[in-house]
C-alpha cells in the first residue's frame, strides 16, 4: 500500500512538472518560454481597423511586393473594413503568382489595439486557382464561425522566446509563431534593413513543416522564404 502511495506522489508530482506554463494568459508576453500563447482575452479589449505597430502596418493604400525568380507576393490594405465576430477588421488582400499565373487571392481581417498595438487575425476569405479558375477555397476561416477565434498576427512588445497563435480555427487553420531574433539584418531588392524581427512559422497542424520569415521596422514582412521585399509604400503616393 505505501508502495502504490509514493508511485502514484510521484507520477502527480512529474505531472505538475510538465504541465507548468500551460495555461492561457490575456498578455503575451506573460507566458512561459515553452507556452504557444492563444487566449488574447480580447472581450477587454477595444480594437481598431487602422493603426500600426513597429512591425506591421495596417492603414488603407499601404502595398508590400515580395518577389522570387519564379513568385510574386503582393500584400495590400484596401480602403475596406468587414465586420468579424463583432469586430470592425481591415480588409488586406493578398495576390499570388508562380511563374507568372495568378495561384491564390485571399482576404485578410485585421484589428489593432491602439492601446498594445498587438495586432489581430479574424480570419480569410481565400479562392485558389487553377488555370485561370477558382478551383477551392482552402484554408478560408473566420473568428467567430466552427468554433474559430482571433489570433495574434502581430504583438506590440516583443521578447525572443515569445510563442503565439496567428489562427485559432481547430481543424482548419492553427498557424503559430515564435520570436527568434529582433536583431537581424537582410539586403533585398528594396534595401538593406537592420534590427528586423526573425521568426519562425508553422502550424499545429503539421508541426513538422516550418518556415522563416523576417520583417523590417516601421514596413512589415521583408522576407518569406525566397520571396524577398522588391517594393514597398503607399500605392496612391507612388
């Protein structure tokens, strides 16, 4: 009996170990360096469509343009808001072409807090195409819809270490990020950028497929993979 007592002291005991840092906190950077942090407790916050943070900027007419030997990225936020689980969103459309044929339009929701200038994601409205017809809308979701909510595409106050959901629809999306370094420095076709943000991303839902992405202050995202910045700025200021 005292046997039994002390195994099973010890198996809670080991337990309580490795469940330590596993909850859910309202602030980012609260959690410890092995939590992915997805409870934003956004019911206290008050968002905005248009704002910016150091990283990301999210006011109408603002374009990025990454492009590869064979890809083109362009990200765009349109003089459009789009209501989402209660909350006014920005809508940026992206455009994806390989070798020259448009592959994929998606339309992005975000919000600021002005107060954070943590930024969030309300989900996509996404057409994949194949030979000039949309052929699926794949890895489209909403917050608010099956069970989806908001993520952190983008935190104000960044730490290396720091884990975050940029999606939060189980079974359909659940993109994630971690801060790898806030020091980087990168050439592109646009410039050589300094004390950029180095992440990588991937999602819960094939944890084993990851991807690096950097972003320059006061621009946003500089590098995808081999995509890398070409243009940048205010479309109607060009």
């Amino acid at each position: 009996m005292r046997n039994n007592k002390q195994a099973l002291a010890t198996a809670l005991l080991i337990l309580a170990i490795g469940c330590t840092g596993c909850g859910s906190s309202g602030n980012p950077n609260a959690q410890g360096a092995s939590s992915w942090q997805d409870d934003f407790g956004l019911d206290q916050r008050t968002l905005e469509p248009t704002g910016r943070n150091p990283f990301f900027v999210l006011e109408p007419g603002f374009q990025l343009i990454l492009e590869s030997a064979t890809e083109k990225l362009s990200i765009t936020a349109l003089d459009e808001t789009r209501e989402v689980d209660g909350v006014t969103t920005r809508v940026v459309e992206e455009r994806e072409w390989k070798h020259g044929e448009l592959i994929e339009v998606s339309r992005n929701f975000f919000a600021i807090d002005p107060q954070t200038q943590d930024v969030f994601y309300f989900g996509e409205e996404v057409d994949m195409y194949k030979e000039g017809k949309v052929a699926s809308h794949e890895g489209a979701w909403l917050a608010g819809k099956k069970g989806a909510r908001a993520g952190l595409i983008m935190p104000g106050k960044l730490k290396v270490g720091l884990k975050y959901y940029q999606e939060v629809a189980p079974g359909e999306a659940m993109d994630r990020a971690e801060v790898l370094k806030l020091d980087d420095r990168l050439e592109t076709p646009a410039g050589i950028f300094s004390n950029c943000l180095l992440t990588k991303e991937g999602s819960a839902l094939n944890p084993f497929e990851v991807e690096f992405k950097t972003y320059a202050p006061g621009i946003g995202l500089l590098q995808d993979e081999k995509l890398l910045l070409s243009q940048y700025g205010f479309i109607n200021k060009r």
